[in-house]
C-alpha cells in the first residue's frame, strides 16, 4: 500500500508485506521515497533527456532484519531506468522498462542470481 500525502508533491511513504502467508518468512517494512532530481519529462531541455532519480529508505523486519535498507532509481525519460539498492545485506540492481503507468518489466541481480520480472499496478 502506499500513502500518497496530500502536501508533499514529490515524497511518499509505503507500507507492506512480503510473503503474508509466512510459507518462507514473513517481512513488514515501512518505506519512504522521494524524488530527489523529479525528471523533467513534459519539457525536456533542448538537447538534453529527462533525467530523474528517486531515492528510498526504510526499515522492516523478517528479511529486513530490523535493519535499515536503502535504494535509488535512476530516470532516463518516463521509460527507462537503472535500479541500484542495499537490502541490508547484498548491493541488487536492475533495469526497468515502463511501457506504460501500468506494467513494469524488469531483469537484474539480487544476491549471485540474476532475474526477470513483469508486474502491475492496480488503483481504487
């Protein structure tokens, strides 16, 4: 879930689960992100791309440890990025590919393992 606070544009604070059920372990965290550098999307300087970067931070417990983790996305357009983080214990990154507001596709390393993902958001 996130929260979406009415008076700051560019920040934002997550709440959530990993793996509710408890089948591996159970992990709560509490997340806030912001846009450090917003992109400049809409009007681009001549010349230059879009660039943004959003930062996170945030504590949790199960997989988290009870330890601060950290992370950054870097915006290249309103398409593409580069994902990097600390999850406590390992340095991950990525890349994402937006096509739309919607879907997420992204391929990277978390640990030694390398990964895909595709995923969606859904809005009430």
């Amino acid at each position: 879930m996130t929260i979406l606070p009415q008076n700051f544009k560019n920040f934002e604070i997550g709440i959530g689960v990993i793996d509710a059920f408890d089948a591996i372990e159970r992990t709560l965290y509490l997340v806030g992100s912001a846009d450090f550098i917003p992109p400049n999307i809409a009007s681009p300087v001549e010349g230059s791309p879009a660039i943004g970067l959003k930062v996170h931070a945030g504590l949790g417990t199960g997989m988290f440890s009870e330890e601060l983790f950290a992370g950054g996305e870097l915006f290249f357009g309103n398409k593409v990025s580069v994902i990097g983080e600390w999850d406590t214990k390992n340095v991950n990154g990525a890349i994402r590919y937006s096509p739309n507001d919607h879907i997420r596709i992204q391929a990277g390393f978390m640990k030694t393992n390398l990964f895909f993902g595709i995923t969606g958001k859904f809005r009430m």
